[in-house]
C-alpha cells in the first residue's frame, strides 16, 4: 500500500510514501483457502468460507492443473469485464511473510 500526500484534495500528487496499513477491509483483504485449478483452464479460483478468490492464469500458471493448494492470498474487490464484482488475488503470501494478527 502506498499513500499519496497533495496540499489540494484535486492536485497533484506532491509526495509519497509506503503505508504501514496492510489491508482495507471491503477494498484490500488476506484471505486463507484452498486453490482449486481445473484441468482444462489456465485461471483458478481459491475456495474460502466466505468468498471465492479469481487468480488470473499469470498467477495460476505456477499450479499444477487438476490439483489443489491450501494457500494464503492478498486480494482485491474489483469489478471485471462483465460488470461482476468479485475478489482477484494480486499476491501470494507465504507462511512466513504473513503478518501477525496485531496488524489487522
């Protein structure tokens, strides 16, 4: 996450810098599912209790067809070409980058 700084709400952007803030609730989310990539696509989605994830085929590509991985994921809410609003995973964390409970 990145923080932007103006002096004017419409100017432009005057300087920057990386936020302490790891997640938006509703925007920006951690999620803990199991990836499930069908044996005839190239995308995959992870199964949570809550929602379903999207992973674009640039992100599945490292997941064997037909199988399925417990995995940990950032995602974001997003609207896709079909005016669907879902969740899309932008980063895989792996179980010793995953931040601890005190930063939510």
């Amino acid at each position: 996450m990145v923080e932007i700084g103006r002096a004017e709400p419409e100017g432009h952007p005057l300087d920057w810098r990386i936020s302490e803030v790891q997640t938006i609730p509703g925007l920006c989310e951690i999620f803990v599912g199991t990836l499930d990539r069908p044996e005839d696509k190239t995308f995959a989605f992870i199964r949570t209790s809550r929602d379903d994830i999207f992973v674009t085929p640039g992100m599945a590509g490292a997941f064997t067809p037909g199988t399925q991985h417990d995995v940990n994921c950032l995602a974001i809410r997003r609207t896709n070409k079909q005016g669907k609003t879902g969740w899309r995973a932008v980063k895989f964390i792996e179980q010793e980058d995953q931040w601890s409970s005190d930063d939510f």
